[in-house]
C-alpha cells in the first residue's frame, strides 16, 4: 500500500531521523494561522495553515533550541527531490532563517545548503546529519561556536515561552543575534506592518540583557502613539525597567529607555546642546533600536548613534530594500535618501517577512483590489479636454501650460505628474461611497487598495 505523506512522516521520516539523535525535544512543528481568501468579497479562512517541520539543536537540556534545518516531507511515492527545487530551498532557508533545507520521501533524502549554495545527490536515510553533525557544519559556517560567550542570547530562552513568538519572528532575532556573534554591531529588518516588529524588539533585547550583554537601551520611535505602544510592551517583560522618556524625566534609573526623537531634540546639522547631549554621556547606551526607520530621515536620529558608537545598533523598517525613482521631486529623492542612508549605515537586511508572505502565512489582512469606475473621461480624451480641466503640476502646485503637457501627454501619467482636480474629487468621492458601504467612513482597516478604471 502507498503511503500519503502525513503516513510518510509517521511511519518512515520520524523513525529515520529519531535513529539519527533527532529527539522530540530537537523536532518542532509549527503551524502557522490560517490563510484568508476572499471569495465574492467575504473573507474565507482556509482549514489549516502551513506546518513548518524544523529540527533544532541544544547545547544543554536548559538552553533555547536554536533551528537549523527545514524538512519538507514528500509522499514515499514521490522522487525525493519533489520538495526542493534550488530556488524555493534558498526561499525556504530565508524565510525560516535556517541553514539547511531537506526534502525526502521516507526512503531517500537530498539537502540544500544554505552556506555553499549546493544541492546533494539524493542519498539514504541512514546516512541523515545527526545534530552534533548539523551544529558543527552551522559553526563552521557562521564562524563562530555556540560555546562562545558572543553567541549566549542565541542560548537564552523566550521569557514567556515559545508560544509567545511566531516562527518569523523568531527567525528575525536569531538572524540579529547571529549577525552580533560574528562581531557586528549594526542590524536591520524590514518587516511588514501589522507583523510584531514591536515584539521582536522586545524579546532582542530581553534575551540579550538575560545574557548578561546589554546594559542601558534606548528605543526611539517618531510619534507618541508609537511610544506608548512600545512603553505597553516593554513594561510586560522588563516592568519598571522599561520607562518612557519626556521632556522632563530622561529616566536614567531605568533600564530600557523610550523616547521619540522629538523629545531627544536630536539634528545631525547643528552640534548644539540638546537634550540627548545634555542627558546621555558619549557611549551611555549599549543597546539602540530605531523604530520605523524609514520615516525619520537620516539627520533626525544620526546623532544618536554617532554618540554611541559602540553600541548594538538595530534599525526596524517595513519599506523595500530599494526605491526606485520614477520622478524627479523632492520628496522622492528624500525617500530614496533615506533608504540609501539606512542601507549604507546598516547594510542589507538581516531578515525580511513582506506583506505578501503574511498574507499567506494567515497572519496579515487579505488584500482586495477594489475597481471604482469614475466616469470623467471620453475614450480619446484630447490636450483641449485636459487644459480645459485647469491642470496643475502635481509637485509644485502651478498650472500646466499646453506646451508642458504636450510632453507628459499619456493617460497613464495622470495623477503623477499632473492633477486634474475635478478628476481627484470624484474618485475621493467613489472611495468615500465604498466606505460607507462596507462599514462607515472610520472603520479600522489594515490596508484599502484600489484601483479606477477611467472611462
């Protein structure tokens, strides 16, 4: 009788590995939320999410597995090989953060490896790594030991238990820490909103003071609301420990600092006093966490860490490694500024979790493309009907003349480079509509999309 493959796991692939030293306690599967379709605009939860089977290594019975390898099992009936094309292995191994990506079929297995970009000939079960095998191929590659005293946060245990984290989220803080344990002192994740980056800079810095390496932190953020959502979840595991900063109270009795970098009155373009100098000496803080770095332009936060530049520097981000310049404006060449700064300060991200994966995993809002029809334009529209219009230059505000529109005459490039008011008040009107239809004007929404067909 064929096997399927939940019978392939229980019958062939957990006997093998667990006569290879893969104990329970090494094996974990992770099942991820379920993912939401939406079907005829009702929302759908699927009946199971993905599981993840991932086996982990410990370097003492009390000590944080620390994940290594990725399984994808495959029905006996199937070529071992099945579940691990080149590209989704090295996919697999970002997403989980993993060295090691394994796909078998019960009887043969083939491994991709993370560290040399090779795939092995498919080879016997008998012949799986064990885990003192996997550990010393996982040192060799990252160069450093799990002995050495640089990697003891990756050793230190969640405070509130596994299940307190979600597998990416795990994934970004070993990435972090193993990035600190090869002697880097500079971080950055890219996460997509709604995604706990929060949570993750909670639980870095509570494993890394658990360790005995960290002593004063800051983390800096550019809205009050922002602060005190971090104040709620800092104070949940550090308690007073975690202090908001205000104008009037630079808390230097606590031990995790929380502050916009309004109120550290930082400017990279003046070395005037101010509130960061006047309270922190050089080098006061060992640990530094940069909220949503991507809004702060450069020179709103620099100061901070050129006044610690010792310190762990960890800078959290949900924008694209890249902007792509399809304009020229101010504003455009500032987002690209920003981006080319915290990638020149912080190099490329050490992990990243996109919208489109947590829509996936089931842990982020379906999106929906919502067509509203605004019905402002014959099919042939010409320059007389656009003048007629009274375009104005959508950067600076001014009209545009026919000679100018002449060169950005393309209908696509409407609302880009030039705005056709009476254009801009009907489509807001026919989102406003839309709103009121699916729930009010202020309803809590993750994300609204849409797109106008323009007739």
């Amino acid at each position: 009788m064929v096997l399927s493959e939940s019978d392939t796991r229980a019958k062939l692939i957990d006997p093998a590995i667990r006569s290879r030293g893969w104990t329970e306690d090494l094996i974990r599967r992770e099942e991820s939320a379920r993912m939401v379709d939406v079907i005829d605009g009702k929302p759908r939860r699927r009946a199971k999410g993905r599981t993840d089977y991932t086996l982990r290594v410990k370097v003492n019975p009390d000590t944080q597995p620390i994940a290594l390898a990725l399984i994808e099992a495959k029905a006996e009936h199937l070529p071992p090989t099945r579940g691990l094309e080149q590209g989704k292995g090295y996919a697999e191994c970002k997403r989980l953060n993993v060295s090691f990506v394994y796909s078998t079929n019960g009887h043969l297995f083939v491994e991709y490896d993370r560290f040399t970009g090779q795939t092995c000939a498919p080879r016997p079960m008998s012949e799986f790594p064990t885990p003192a095998e996997l550990r010393a191929r996982y040192e060799a590659g990252m160069g450093f030991s799990l002995s050495d005293s640089a990697a003891r946060p990756l050793l230190t245990r969640y405070p509130l238990g596994e299940s307190s984290r979600r597998y990416y989220q795990d994934a970004a803080i070993r990435a972090v820490l193993e990035k600190i344990a090869k002697g880097g002192n500079r971080a950055l994740l890219s996460l997509a909103t709604g995604s706990g980056k929060t949570r993750i800079a909670v639980y870095l810095l509570r494993r890394m003071a658990d360790a005995g390496q960290m002593r004063k932190a800051l983390f800096v953020c550019d809205r009050e609301e922002l602060r005190t959502q971090a104040a709620g979840a800092f104070q949940n595991i550090f308690g007073a420990n975690a202090a908001v900063v205000s104008s009037r109270e630079p808390q230097k009795n606590a031990r995790i600092l929380i502050a916009t970098y309004q109120t550290l009155d930082v400017d990279s373009d003046e070395a005037t006093a101010n509130f960061l100098i006047e309270n922190y000496p050089v080098n006061y803080f060992s640990h530094i966490v940069i909220d949503e770095c991507h809004r702060s332009a450069w020179g709103k936060w620099s100061e901070i860490f050129r006044r610690n530049p010792d310190a762990v520097q960890i800078g959290l981000t949900a924008t694209p490694r890249q902007i792509l310049l399809t304009e020229k404006s101010k504003e455009a060449e500032a987002d690209a500024k920003i981006s080319a700064d915290n990638l020149k300060h912080f190099g490329e991200p050490v992990y990243e979790y996109t919208m489109m994966q947590g829509i996936e995993d089931g842990y982020l809002a379906a999106c929906q493309i919502q067509k509203g029809r605004v019905n402002l334009d014959d099919t042939g529209i010409t320059i007389d009907d656009v003048l007629a219009r009274h375009p104005t230059n959508a950067n600076t505000g001014e009209p545009i003349t026919r000679a100018e529109l002449q060169e950005w005459y393309d209908k696509t490039t409407f609302e880009k480079r030039i705005l056709l008011p009476d254009r801009v008040i009907a489509m807001t009107e026919d989102l406003f509509r839309y709103l009121l239809v699916t729930g009010g004007p202020e309803q809590k929404t993750g994300m609204v999309q849409v797109r106008w067909v323009h007739l």
